[in-house]
C-alpha cells in the first residue's frame, strides 16, 4: 500500500523545510564570515560551534527525552491532522518564515560589522531552530511505523 497524498505531502515538507532551513544558516555564516569582527576562534565558535552544541542539545532532549517526545509526536500528528504543510499557504508561510530568520541573523550580523552587538544569540538560535525541524522530520518518517498512523495515511490500492 502506499501512502497518501497528504501524508507524502506533510512529510516533503517537513524534509524540504529541513535542508531549506540549513542552506539560509549556511549562507548566512559565508555572508557573515567577512563582515563580522574578531578572531578565527571567536568567528568559529559563534558561526559554527555555538550553534552546533544547541542543535545536538535540542536533538538529543526531542528525541531521547521520552515525555517531551510523547508530547512532539502529537504535535506533529496534530500537526497533520490539521492540514499543516498541505496547502500553498503553509508551504508559503513557513518558507516565509525561514527566509525572516535568515534576514534577521544576516542583520544582525551586519550590525556587528558596525560594532553593534555580536550574533552569537542569533546563530545559536537558528541552531537550536534546525534542531527541532531535524526532530519533526525523524518523528515524521517514525509515525510511518506505528499501526495505527500507517492505517490513517495509507491508500488503498486500487483493483484493476
């Protein structure tokens, strides 16, 4: 049997938001890299580091925390239920979204070239942001093997 429409549909858009997410923080450190201020070190552990240790953070506690995991796959099953991720308005919107973050961060960043405040909050955030879509997307392709969600997102093949 294969899965349904809305299913593949919620679950390409919770991976396409994924790499969508990681390619504005990627492009966001390269446009951020020559302007901001400080050391090899500094630029590292804000660009690269920082952000690193709040993405496998935020990982590790959607994942291996059992009631905060409980409580993520509901989210994301409601998530589906309610139509999120299956319409041109939520793609547009999350996509949208994504796009403010990066703006943001790249702001902010450019503000620092100016000796405005440094972007280690901003950086660490779109990390820890990454981090949940990475947990959504493992608890997404997860709900496939439960009984009773595959049941719900499954299509019955049709008899020729």
């Amino acid at each position: 049997m294969a899965f349904s429409l809305a299913w593949r549909n919620f679950r390409r858009m919770q991976d396409l938001t994924l790499g969508f997410a990681v390619l504005a923080l990627v492009a966001d450190a390269l446009m951020a890299w020559p302007v901001l201020p400080g050391s090899l070190g500094l630029k590292l552990a804000v660009i690269v580091f920082f952000p690193l240790f709040y993405l496998a953070a935020v990982v590790a506690c959607g994942l291996f925390i059992r009631p905060l995991r409980e409580f993520l796959i509901r989210f994301v099953w409601l998530t589906y239920k309610t139509g999120f991720g299956q319409s041109v308005i939520s793609v547009l919107l999350t996509f949208a979204v994504v796009i403010a973050v990066a703006a943001y961060t790249w702001w902010v960043s450019a503000g620092a070239a100016d000796g405005g405040q440094y972007p280690a909050g901003v950086f660490s955030g779109f990390g820890a942001g990454i981090g949940i879509l990475i947990v959504q997307s493992v608890l997404t392709h997860g709900l496939e093997r439960d009984p009773v969600v595959r049941a719900e997102v499954e299509e019955a093949e049709e008899e020729a």
